[in-house]
C-alpha cells in the first residue's frame, strides 16, 4: 500500500520502519524529527498526495485536529485515516466526521505496548470506525502489531484506551504505596513480590512492570526509572480519562486522586523524565503528611 506518515516521533518512527519493512511505500512529514530510513516529505499534504491509507501518530486532539484540516482535503476518496495517537474521544469523533464527509474512512486506533512494542511490532491496537476501513487497515495492524480489537464505531478505540490507562494509573499507585508501605512494616520486598505476584493482589504492574528495583520483573526500575512510559504521559492520559469522566457524569473518585497524585509528581516535585512506576521513591520518601 501507499501510506503517508505524519508523526514519526518515539512510536512513530519504528512503526514506519516496520511497515517499509513489510514491503509498503511509506513517506512521511513531521514538523521536527528527521528519522533514519524514512523518506519524508516536505509537508503533511505533500506525503498525503495519492496514499491509500494516512497514518497520524501526534502529540495531542489539537495537533491531530489541525493535520486533519491539511490532509483530509488532498486525501483521495475511499482512502483511509488511520490515527494512532492517544487523544480524546470528542477529538477522534469530529476528525472522523470530518473525514467521512470528504468521502474518506477513518479509524481512532490507539495503541498499548509502549516503544518496545513500536520497535517489536507487537503493539495492541484498540480500533474506533467502520467495518470497511478496518478491514483496510487489518493488513497494516498486523505488521505494526500483535493483536487489534475492533472496539465499535468512531472514538471507542480512544475510549477503551483510557479506561485501560485509568486502571494502569490507580494500579501503579496502588501497588507502589504497597511496596512502600511493606519497607515500613518491616516485610522484605522480595518476600512481598512472591506473596503479592500469585496471590489476589496481583496485576500488570506488580507482576511485568515490578516497580521495585531488582525485584519481580525487569522494568525501568532496574535502569534508574528512565522511561519506559513517562509519568507525564500517565499524566496526560489520566487527564483524558477524568476530561471523558466529567463529560458523561461518571463517577470515577480513583482516577481522579491518580490524576492529582501524578500532577503533583511531574508538576512539584521533580517527576518529569522519569517513569510512571517512580511513584515508588516518591512514595518511600514520604510519610503520611
Ligand atoms: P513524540 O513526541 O516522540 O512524537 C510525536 C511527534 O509528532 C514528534 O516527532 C513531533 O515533532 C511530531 N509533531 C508534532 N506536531 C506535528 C505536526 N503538526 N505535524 C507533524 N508532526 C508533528 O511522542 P510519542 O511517544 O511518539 O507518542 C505519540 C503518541 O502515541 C501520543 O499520542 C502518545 O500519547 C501515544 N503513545 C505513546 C506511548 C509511548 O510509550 N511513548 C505509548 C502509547 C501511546
């Protein structure tokens, strides 16, 4: 297939190499990055220009809202927008509206599996929009990843991305406050990581994400809590998630309080550029004031 990509950043840039890998001719536009082994374009409509499929992997909604006003309209009808970046359900929806009015399918496919994943093409997708562009797309998601879900129609690949991220957040704070709770009873973290990995406390971040270094799996916590996965992204996603909350009334008092709780982390006390599961110092430092 012919695929424009706009966005070659952290996950863009291995995503697009996978994809030249398989055999598709990919060109891509990004307003910063020059990745190697990527030819690019000199603008977003510029590497649009007769693609079947348009792949977006942007920072935010906005910047996603303002290259969908560039592209869409060079798009040829009946190709594809295919986003997988991480924004928020209003945003995915008036894209795909958008995109449908020009005549074009359109997919919000967000993805879990982090960089490893970009690089190792067995990221998760979790697809929003219509049987027909899915269909399209299926090919390009099995290079890029492992696994694609069809969550239903426009935005509900965003939505079960940030339910997911939501539990990941209230998750990782739990099983860190844990850990740091444990220190001060006097219970070694290793014995804990046992107990805790085969019994109901378990989870993802305790048992393939252990926080603690040198403890359970290997994670950032073992490399000095380089990211991994930014607490600042946690943070925008945690924002996503209570954004979404407040728009449709539902009551989610945990994802709130990890939005606040990572908020202070990057915010106040020196948590930016350091992975998510860093709540853990954080939590060791502190008492209950
Ligand atoms: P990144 O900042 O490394 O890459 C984003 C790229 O977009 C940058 O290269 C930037 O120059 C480019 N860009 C910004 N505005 C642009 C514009 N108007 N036109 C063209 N290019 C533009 O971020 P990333 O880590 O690659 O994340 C991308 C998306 O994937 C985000 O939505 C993020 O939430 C999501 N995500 C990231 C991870 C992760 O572990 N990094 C995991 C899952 C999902």
């Amino acid at each position: 297939m012919k695929i424009a990509f706009i966005g070659l950043g952290n996950m863009g840039a291995p995503m697009a190499r996978n994809l030249i890998a398989a055999g598709h001719e990919v060109t891509g536009f990004d307003l910063a990055a020059q990745p190697e082994g990527i030819e690019m374009a000199p603008t977003a409509a510029a590497a649009c220009t007769g693609a079947d499929v348009a792949i977006t992997m942007l920072p935010n909604g906005a910047i996603l809202q303002s290259v969908a006003d560039e592209i869409i309209p060079v798009l040829p009808r009946g190709a594809v927008f295919l986003d997988c970046s991480t924004v928020d359900v209003d945003s995915a929806r008036a894209v795909a509206a958008q995109a449908a009015a020009a005549g074009l399918g359109a997919l919000d496919a967000p993805v879990s599996g982090g960089i490893g994943g970009a690089e190792a093409g067995t990221l998760t997708f979790m697809v929003g929009g219509g049987d027909a562009a899915f269909a399209t797309a299926a090919p390009l998601f099995e290079v890029m990843g492992q696994k694609a879900v069809h969550c239903g129609p426009s935005g509900n690949g965003q939505a079960a991305k940030i339910c997911n991220n939501m539990i990941l957040g209230v998750t990782m704070i739990a099983t860190c406050e844990a850990f740091a709770l444990a220190d001060k009873l006097g219970l070694d973290r290793q014995k804990m990581y046992d107990v805790v990995s085969t019994s109901s406390g378990y989870s993802w971040t305790m048992n393939a994400y252990t926080p603690a270094p040198g403890v359970g799996a290997k994670s950032p916590a073992d490399n000095g809590y380089k990211p991994g996965f930014a607490a600042e992204l946690m943070l925008k996603d945690l924002g996503l998630s209570q954004t979404a909350a407040a728009a449709v009334d539902a009551d989610t008092p945990m994802g709130e309080r990890a939005l606040e709780l990572y908020r202070q982390y990057v915010e106040e006390e020196g948590g930016r550029g350091m992975d998510f599961s860093a709540m853990l110092p954080r939590f060791e430092s502190r008492g209950r004031g």
